[in-house]
C-alpha cells in the first residue's frame, strides 16, 4: 500500500509541543508504513504569514530528527491552481460574491427571524444574506467567494463518507449526512478577503496534488473534514484516509493555541531539552537514534 501523509504548519507563530506532537506521529506513521512524509508550508494567508516562522519551522523539524520527502510545497505560490478551481465552480454556479464582515455575518445570524445563531466548523454558520436566486454568470469577480451549500449537495448523488482512523473518535463511522450540512455548516467561504482562496479549498487541492493517501492532524479538524470531503466530490478527487488525533492540553486542560509561546519547541530547545524530552512530553515512543 502506498502511504503518503503531510505535516502542514501555518507560519503564523512558532510551533509548539502541539505541532511537534502532530509531526511526529505523521512522520512515525510515514515511517512504520514504508511511506513517505511531506512538509507543507500552509502560507495562503499571506497577511499573517511570515518568512522568520517558515524558517524557524525547519529548523525545529529538522532538530526533532524529522526528515521530509521534496517538494516542499507552498501555498502561497499555487494560487493559480486555486483562481482556476474557483473559476471551474463559479461556473458551474455554485459560488457568489459575499463581502459581509464577521460582524455583519454575527448580526444576521442573530436576528429574531434567524432563531438562535448556530456555530459551525467554519465559525457562526451564514445565514445567506447575500445568496442570490439564480446562480451568478459572467467573468468570475475578484471578491469573497462562498459556496451554495444548498446547490452544492444537490449536485451529488453519492453518500459522502470517509474512513476515520483515529482513536479520538472510536464510534464515528466518518459517515456524513449531507442534508444536514445546509443547516449545520452552511454557505462557507471559499476565497476570503485578500485571500486567494479559503483554507478549506487550498488544503482540498494541495492534498489532492500531492497524492496524500492519509491525513493525520488534529483532533480541532474533525469537524472540518465533512466540507473537505465534499469539495473532494464535488471536484473529482480521490479522499484520503483520516486519522485526528488528540489535542496537546497545557497543565490546566487549556488546548495549546497558537499564541502559546510557553510551550514553543524553540523555548524547549533552548533550555537545553533532548528531542526525546519533547517525544515524553507529548507521550510519543522514543527515537532510537
Ligand atoms: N494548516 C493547518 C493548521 O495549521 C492544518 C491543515 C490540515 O492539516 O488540514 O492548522
Ligand atoms: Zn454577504
């Protein structure tokens, strides 16, 4: 069997012992399968990325003894193939221009008329103030893209499914029903402002691109993974095997966030901690080498 999983950080901040965990059960996995492991640079939001935390992501890879096959792809530099997928679904009419901010999306779906605002795996789910009746058509325009979830499920008559190999959601079946995705989810946006296209959208392509067989992050994106897997049919592409895992608690049960420059491996490494301290600290087995 063919292996092929990715790591894929956001230079947004620096890594923590959560992201360590994930590299390294990926590249663990990679290597227990004969498979290969990737290194993906998640850089399409290009206002928050920066060079100094690509930089340092190697660096602190490299020092938890993690090797990764090449290409390194960047997102940032495949913004064409992401204009051209947007492009294939707006004229399919599946998309519309939306430039409501969050604020605005937060009023709307809190109006009396919209009952209580539900909140889906994208944030507050859109309450489809700006979907329009009949499905836009000319040039495809350089704005905030959404998807027509309603439309979009009609357009499919498969069930969708995935397999869920992680033990975090024993008695999941990965069985996803796409009805209730209109309500549950909603019209997520596919390009956001300033953004060649949403995360949702460019993850869907870079995995597809890069033969990724199995999918292993954190257990935060298990919900997400219902929209990935529809724009994987709706788009002809092959959907990986996924596996969320659990998510790295700091002493007081708080999930490790970006921010949390406490738990940097950078800060680890300094204070003079081994490799195989970081691997005790996530409960990962030890590297032999
Ligand atoms: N870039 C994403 C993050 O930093 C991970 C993407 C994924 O694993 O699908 O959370
Ligand atoms: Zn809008």
């Amino acid at each position: 069997m063919t292996f092929k999983t990715r790591f894929a950080p956001s230079p947004t901040g620096p890594l923590h012992l959560g992201h360590a965990y994930s590299a390294c059960l990926a590249h663990d996995m990679a290597l227990a399968q004969d498979g290969q492991f990737y290194l993906r640079i998640d850089d399409i939001d290009q206002s928050r990325s920066k060079p100094r935390w690509e930089q340092q992501i190697y660096e602190d890879l490299a020092w938890l003894g993690i090797s990764w096959s090449q290409p390194v792809l960047r997102q940032s530099e495949r913004l064409p193939r992401y204009r051209d997928t947007l492009q294939i679904l707006w004229d399919r009419g599946l998309l519309y221009p939306c430039t409501c901010s969050r604020a605005d999306v937060r009023a709307a779906a809190s109006a009396p008329q919209e009952g209580i605002a539900l909140h889906g795996p994208d944030g507050l789910v859109y309450p489809g103030t700006c979907r329009p009746e009949t499905p836009h058509t000319g040039p495809l325009p350089n704005l905030p893209l959404r998807l027509d979830m309603a439309r979009a499920i009609k357009l499919l008559n498969t069930p969708l499914e995935f397999l869920e190999t992680g033990s975090t959601h024993t008695g999941e079946t990965g069985q996803i029903q796409p009805q209730n995705m209109v309500k549950t989810v909603g019209d997520v946006a596919l390009a956001r402002p300033g953004m060649g296209a949403s995360y949702h959208l460019s993850i869907v392509l870079d995995d597809a691109d890069q033969g990724i067989t199995h999918v292993i992050r954190g257990q935060d994106l298990f919900e997400a993974t219902q929209i990935h897997v529809l724009l994987q049919r709706l788009l002809n592409l092959p959907t990986p095997t996924y596996h969320h895992h659990g998510l790295i608690r700091d002493d007081a049960g708080k999930r490790l966030a970006k921010r949390d420059d406490a738990r940097a491996i950078s800060k680890y490494r300094n204070e003079g901690a081994t490799e195989n301290d970081i691997r005790q600290k996530v409960g990962l087995s030890l590297s032999l080498d």
